[in-house]
C-alpha cells in the first residue's frame, strides 16, 4: 500500500505547494495544516447513518461516528475529499453536499470541512470498510441527540453538524 500524501496549507487556507506524509502527521511544522473531511449522511426520510469504529482503530476505538471522513489526498478539494471517502467508508454515493462548518483543530494541525449528504438508497446498501468500521445504524433525530450525549466520539463530532442540526430543533 502507497503511503497517503497530503496537501499543507498556511493559517490562512491557502496552499502552500508543500506535501507531507500521513505517517508524519504528529510532526507537521507550525504554521502549517492539512484538510479533514467529515460527512453527516442523512437518508431522505430524515434518519441519520452511524457506523460504530473498528475495535483496532485509535483513537476512539469501538465508538460510535455520525459521520464518514478523513483527510483529504493530496491533489484534492475538500469537497473531493468527503466524497471519496464517504464511497470508501460505506459504499454510498454523494449527490450534492452541503457544507456545514469549517472548523480549526489545532491540536491536530487539521481544518475540519464538515459536509451535509443527502441519500436516495435502499438502507441496507451501507457497505462497511474493513479495519474502519463494524456495524452500522440509521437513527431519528431525536435518537442521534440523544447518543451525542452518551457518546464520547459523537461528542467531539458534534460542534462541527451543530449549525445544521440546529436547524431541525426550531
């Protein structure tokens, strides 16, 4: 397997024509940052997929996400980004996305692109990545509010979806 290279870009957002290794993250020089692209997948009858992680997978592992994601490849948009990895990581197509937040995670050197997916697909069609994930659940709104509160990952996750789940709540 190749190693995954990602695009840097300064505070400001822009790249900077420079590329790093993913197995370097730790070590990304200050001043500089990388994409992360994060996916809330909502069904079009208003249900939310989570995906519990694999048990081998830091951090979080075995905790429920309400998303699929990860960093974009160099030579990506963000945007480029989430699709390939919402396909990678449960096997649905992103139609339109609509961005939600872009968020700064210094700790992590990353800037955080949040998106919205609406899918049209039969529910059983999630179709899990190994070492990733193990299972997988479409919940109602009010069941995703209230696993935000009992679960440490949705926990992390949930400031970058509030400004559209917020939304639903008025």
């Amino acid at each position: 397997m190749s190693a995954e290279i990602w695009d840097l870009y300064d505070e400001q957002g822009n790249k900077t024509g420079e590329t790093w290794e993913r197995s370097r993250a730790g070590e990304i020089p200050e001043g500089r940052c990388h994409i992360v692209c994060d996916i809330l997948i909502r069904h079009r009858d208003g249900e939310f997929l989570l995906t519990r992680r694999d048990p081998n997978k830091k951090p979080y592992p075995g905790c429920l996400e309400a998303s699929a994601g990860g960093s974009a490849l160099a030579g990506e948009t963000a945007e480029e980004g989430a699709r390939r990895e919402m396909k990678e990581e449960t096997g649905l197509e992103a139609g339109p996305l609509e961005q939600i937040s872009v968020t700064h995670w210094p700790g992590s050197k990353s800037v955080i692109y949040a998106y919205l997916a609406v899918v049209d697909c039969a529910k059983d069609a999630v179709v899990l990545q190994e070492g990733e994930t193990v299972d997988y659940m479409w919940v109602d709104y009010p069941t995703l509010m209230k696993l935000i509160t009992e679960d440490e990952v949705l926990q992390v996750q949930y400031p970058r979806y509030k400004p559209y789940l917020d939304q639903l709540e008025s």
